[in-house]
C-alpha cells in the first residue's frame, strides 16, 4: 500500500506539450510513466521532475548566489524531493576509444591503489621496487608492540672498497654482510661481491623513539635516496623506499598510471590499435608494473569475473547478474554491442549503492533481451527497497504489472498531453478505461498480421546457416555479448558481394539534431518553389536564400534562426519563444507571405496531415505525407524540432526522410526500431514495415533483441544460434495482448 502522505506533487504542469494537469508521485516506490508515442511521457519525467530536482540541488550547492532557472520548466512543485540522478532514453555517445574499466570508473580506482600500493618495473634493470609514502612509514612504526627490537638498515648498491670507504670516513663503522655483523673499525672492509646493509641503528620501538626514527629516515635519504629495511629478530623484515627510484639500480620510477607516449594515451592511432601499448593507453613501464600482484597488463586484460575478484568483489555480484562478466576492463566501448552498452550505463548507476534518491530512467530497456530485462526488472524493485524513488518511462507489460503506481498520458502530438490516469497499479488494471489498461486487461488486443513465406535465400556465413526471406520482414537476434554481431556484419558483406544494395536506419544515439520536420522530411523544397513564383515574392526580390532555415537573409533576425530566446531577470533564466517569428524562425517578411489563403505563419502549424490536405497539386508533398501517414507520425507539426520528439518518433522520422531522399535498395536494415513505442504503436509502425516489403519490394532485416520484437517478427534469421528464452516462452509471458 502507497504512503498517501509521502508523496511529490507537480501542478500545473505545461512544459512542452503537457496540457496544464496536477500529478503526484509517491516516495519510495516504482511509478511506471505510459502512453502512445508522443504523449508527453519524457516531457513530464525528464523535462519536469528531473530537471526540477536538478534546479533544487543546484540552488542547494550555491546558496550564497543566484542560480538560474531551468530553461523550459513550466511547473510548480511541492513536497520532498529527493536528489535526482536521471538516465534519458538511448545510449550516450561514449567517446570511442573509452575503455570499460574507465566506462566504470575503476581506472581511477586503480590508478589510487597503484600509487600507494604497486610494485614498479624498472626498465634499466628489470627489477620490481615499492614506494612507500612518509605517512605510511610512521603509521607502521606506531603499530608495533612496545619494546619490538629491530635493525635500522641501508641496502648499498655501491659496495667497493672505495664506497664503503666514503662511509667509514663519515662516521659509519657497522654493516651487515650477509646477514652477519661487521664493525669496519675492527674487522676491516669486507670483501666485494657480498651483500652488504649499512647497519644505521638498533631501535627498540618506544613513544619517545620517533625522533630517532626521523632522524634515521633523514639519513637514509642523503645517504641512498629513502631506501631502508627494518628487519625484525625473527628474521622477518619490511622494505620501504621513500622516493621514486630503483632499489636495485636507482634509476627512475614512474609511480602513476602514465599515458602512452605513442598514441597519446588514446589506444588507437590512426584508427588501429596502438602497438605499444597494445590500446591499453598506459606507458610500457606502468603496463609491467605489478598491483595485487600481478601486471598491470594482466589485470586490464582479464575478463572481468577474474579481474573484479582480485580488487572489487562487491561490483563483480552485478556485473555476473546481468551476465557481462566476460568483458575486461580494457575492451573498448566501441566494441561493445547497444545492450553491453546499455547494461554498463546501469551498472555505473547500481554501483553507487545510494539510497533516499530519485531515479529517473527513461527505456532503461532498450538493447536488452527479456532475461536480461527481468535482471533489471529485480535490480529497480530492490533500489526501492534501499530507499530510493523509481519513475521510469517504460512499455514492458511486464514492468507495467510489476510498478507500485501507474501515471498514463495521452494521446498524441497536439493531442498530447493529457493526463488520463494516476494511481496504484491494481486499480489501474482492474478499473482504467485506458488503452493500456484494456491491453493489460486483454479487452483490447494486438493484430499481428500473417505473412507469407514467399521465396527463400539460405546463406552460410562462419559454418552457420541463415535464412533469408526476401521482400518480406526478417528479424536478427543478436546477443549481449557481441558474438552474433561478427556473424551479423558478415552477413550484410556478403549480401553486398553479392551485388545487394543495402539501405540503413538507425536511431539509439541521445545525440538530435535542431533542425525542424518540414525541412528535415524534404516538405519544404516543394513549398519554398511555389512561394519563389509568387508575385510578392518577385516584387520583393526574394530568392531562395530568403527561404532556407540556415542563412542569415532567411533566419529571424531576433532569435537568430532557433525559434526561441532566453530572457534572464532576477536569477532566472527563462527559454522563451521568440517574439518576432513566434517560433517559425524565419523572418517576418517570409513569414507574411499569403499562398492558397494560407499565411506562412499559419501553414508552419499545420500537421503533416493538414499539410497533404492542403496543397493537394504538388506530387512530392502528397508522396512524403504519404510515407508518414504510414509510418503513424502525420500528427506531427511540421515546424516541430526534432529535439522535441520523442524517441519512437524519431526512429520513424528518419525512417521516412530516408524515404523521401530517394532512397531505393534491395534491403532496409533497421536497428531496434520499436525503441520508444507503445505496443499500439508497434502495431501500427509493423504494418507500414509490411506495406515496404510488399509494396515497395524491399527485404526489410530488424535488428533487435526485444521481447516485441521476436513476437511480432516470425521470421528469424538466426534462429539457431539463440539462447535464453524461446519464442514460445516469450508469447506465454506476453500472449494476452496479442490476437492468436
């Protein structure tokens, strides 16, 4: 049962397309966000709460001066809210040559346990010495039991007759000579060839022996740079070196995780793997140090179930539960496939071991198979168990069922924005009448339409068989750990050795461009061509540069192009739309032209649909409107920015721009394509995949590991390298929403 009292509270919520509604969310539980593509799901999690949480911790951490408000928040909230860590939909765009080990932040980690604790390699003369800090030194001295007798010694590395001379002249009569004593002033200069310690002093470990250890740590500096022996009566002894040279030969150490010189500590040069280094980015010296010991080489290149055990056992539990144990610290991140991706992301997160948070995640599934999906599914209902607040934008059903609170929103684009249910999931399952409700019910139900199997081509890439088939919606499987990506790039070399053109479309990068869809789906060209032949047009002497979106005689002056400014007063800083072109960012003199009884103003606020409806003569629009209507996206304003679509949106955005840009092949290979859709959506977005591949004669390849994906997909090429869950087991899980 929720708390009712505990409990973050947002009114009047009008960022982005949200339409003004009141939501509360409860503390320490998981509150699941649903809704159709465009609904406004992110807009509320991440545009709102998370940024309101991020605004409040920044004013807490620069209290004594003005912070500036968040662009675009438009809400007021109230409540507890607790810290917030947030996790958009995607994949960063990790720098390419970042290591796994840096990806987790352990190369620091390493690189403080190897200036205190590592063995290092000399270079000179192969041998392995310790640094040992000054603190160190006395802390080992003040934990000895009073009385302890011990020897104070010098290991030499000059013992001639003329270095032991020098010494002798100075004062210091008495050495050890393999393990005997020897009195210089008695016995004479021992002969050469034998290992001599320079015996400094007899101690006997008392409060008041500290001075005399300061002063005989003072000593062994001047006399051979800091390094010295306490040897015990029992025979045991302790080395320590208190400055970064060689104990054995005195040459330079290097104490610190080093960059390589070759490639400048990037791993790679020229877009190979760097050959000192071995893209281990560390100088050859750091790489034959030694830490835990073993070579610093060694551990970088262990898998991770082996390395994690010498030196973080406590991240190791996660990384075997989510089944990336076989990585190493070392592997680069542009070898890993978008679920080892995916799963690094979370696994930084779940690492922290924080508690009393607010966890704001967005598709944290994406890239993941279903094993690995109730993995997470377990991991996010024991951070609440910590303490922590849960809001996830997610379209599982499984992770439906499994949330504490569901908030759903509706519907889509303008229509967007509504909020059409909130409460405790049993309720939301027993008594919603909305869509996803019905879905959970099985009062609403899923079409998947049957395809035929038409002709066949077989392909045997690396001894495995694959099955192809053409002009029709084929699904590849691949697997977290990579392996199944060899098999799939082979695959698509050998359909283009085979004379194939392949086409791509591919959208998991949180990287989006600022560019808005009438230009971005081509809708524009046409438009700008008939504006051109305008008499007013001609009058004024307007040519196509007052018509484009990117130069400086077509942008709107006051905001430069963007649609927007930002106004600070008072500590905020407030992102408004511009009050010149009203957010259409070209400027006024294009902006009044009047065409079929349509300013430019008003025609910029047309959905794609309204758009075809309206210039009905001109082939190209009505084309393209066409592909979008299809694609389940004609809803769309088309003077919306890409960075305001969701990410089910965007996937099909570039679906069609392809599309419209002439995009004409054999295959069209798209990854993981139903990232960000409500299974109403997935639905809708399949049957324009169907229309491709019958209509328009394309093979169309998925690539994809998800759940939805292997039910609505029955042709798989890969079938028999699968492992985990079989189809049938996923349809078990998942067949009350789907029609048989």
């Amino acid at each position: 049962m929720i708390n009712s009292k505990a409990l973050i509270e947002l009114k009047n919520v009008y960022t982005n397309n949200l339409k003004g509604f009141s939501v509360k969310i409860p503390l320490k539980a998981l509150t699941v966000i649903v809704g159709q593509s465009g609904s406004g799901k992110s807009s509320l999690a991440f545009d709102t709460l998370a940024k309101i949480g991020l605004q409040r911790l920044k004013h807490l951490l620069n209290y004594s001066s003005p912070v500036l408000a968040e662009e675009g928040i438009k809400a007021e909230a109230s409540g507890a809210l607790p810290p917030v860590i947030a996790l958009a939909q995607g994949v960063r765009d990790w720098y390419p040559y970042k290591l796994v080990g840096e990806l987790l932040g352990l190369y620091p980690f390493l690189n403080n346990r190897f200036m205190r604790e590592g063995e290092y390699f000399c270079s000179a003369c192969k041998g392995y010495t310790r640094y040992t800090p000054f603190t160190e030194v006395i802390s080992f001295f003040e934990a000895l039991p009073e009385g302890t007798k011990f020897y104070f010694l010098l290991p030499l590395r000059m013992t001639s007759k003329e270095g032991l001379r020098y010494l002798y002249e100075q004062g210091f009569t008495r050495f050890l000579v393999e393990d005997m004593e020897w009195d210089v002033s008695e016995m004479g200069f021992p002969p050469e060839g034998k290992e001599i310690h320079l015996l400094l002093d007899r101690m006997v470990k008392k409060s008041e022996a500290l001075g005399r250890l300061f002063e005989n740590i003072r000593l062994s500096r001047e006399i051979n740079g800091g390094l010295f022996i306490l040897r015990f009566l029992d025979g045991e002894e302790r080395i320590f070196n208190l400055q970064a040279n060689c104990a054995f030969c005195g040459s330079p150490l290097i104490t610190f995780f080093k960059k390589c010189k070759a490639c400048g500590g990037i791993g790679y040069k020229e877009g190979k793997e760097c050959p000192i280094c071995s893209g281990l980015k560390l100088t050859p010296q750091v790489l034959e140090s030694k830490l835990f010991g073993r070579k610093i080489r060694e551990i970088l290149t262990l898998p991770l179930e082996e390395s994690l055990e010498i030196f973080q056992k406590s991240l190791l539990e996660r990384v075997q539960r989510f089944k990336v144990e076989y990585l190493s610290l070392s592997t680069p991140v542009f070898k890993l496939s978008l679920g080892e991706r995916k799963v690094l992301e979370l696994l930084l997160l779940f690492s922290l071991d924080l508690t009393d948070l607010l966890i704001v995640l967005d598709e944290p599934t994406l890239g993941l198979d279903l094993e690995r999906r109730l993995i997470l599914l377990s991991y996010l209902q024991e951070l609440v168990e910590m303490g922590n607040t849960l809001v996830v934008v997610e379209h599982d059903p499984i992770f439906i069922r499994s949330a504490d609170y569901i908030i759903e929103l509706g519907f889509k684009g303008k229509e967007g924005g509504y909020l059409l249910y909130q409460g405790e999931t049993s309720e939301f399952v027993s008594k919603a009448t909305t869509l996803t409700a019905k879905l959970l019910r099985g009062e609403e139900k899923i079409e998947i339409p049957y395809t035929e199997e038409g002709e066949r081509k077989i392909l045997n890439i690396d001894g495995e068989e694959l099955s192809l088939f053409l002009q029709n919606i084929n699904l590849f499987i691949p697997d977290l750990s990579n392996q199944n990506e060899k098999i799939f790039i082979r695959l698509i070399e050998t359909l283009r050795e085979e004379g194939f053109k392949i086409m791509f479309v591919d959208e998991v990068s949180l990287k989006v461009k600022d560019e808005i869809l009438i230009s971005y789906l081509k809708l524009w060209d046409s438009l700008r061509e008939v504006l051109l032949l305008l008499p007013e047009s001609r009058a004024k002497g307007l040519t196509k540069r007052h018509f484009s979106f990117h130069t400086k005689d077509g942008v709107c002056p006051n905001c430069q192009g963007k649609g927007y400014v930002f106004q600070e007063f008072e500590g905020r800083r407030e992102k408004t739309i511009c009050e010149e072109c009203l957010g259409k960012r070209l400027n006024r003199e294009v902006l009044n032209l009047v065409y079929k009884g349509y300013k430019l103003q008003d025609i910029l606020d047309f959905t794609i649909e309204e758009f075809k409806e309206a210039f009905t003569r001109l082939p190209k629009v009505q084309e393209i409107s066409l592909f979008a209507e299809k694609a389940g996206i004609a809803y769309l304003r088309v003077s919306q920015s890409l960075k305001e679509l969701s990410g089910g949106e965007r996937v099909r955005v570039n679906l069609v721009r392809m599309l419209v840009e002439g995009g004409k092949g054999d295959f069209l290979v798209l990854f993981y394509p139903f990232q960000g859709l409500h299974l109403k959506d997935v639905e809708g977005y399949y049957d324009f995949l169907h229309y491709l591949a019958t209509n328009k004669k394309l093979t169309i390849i998925i690539y994809d590991s998800s759940p939805v994906a292997q039910i609505f997909c029955q042709k798989v090429i890969n079938s028999s390298s699968q492992r985990g869950f079989t189809k049938e087991e996923i349809l078990n899980l998942y067949n009350l929403y789907f029609k048989n």
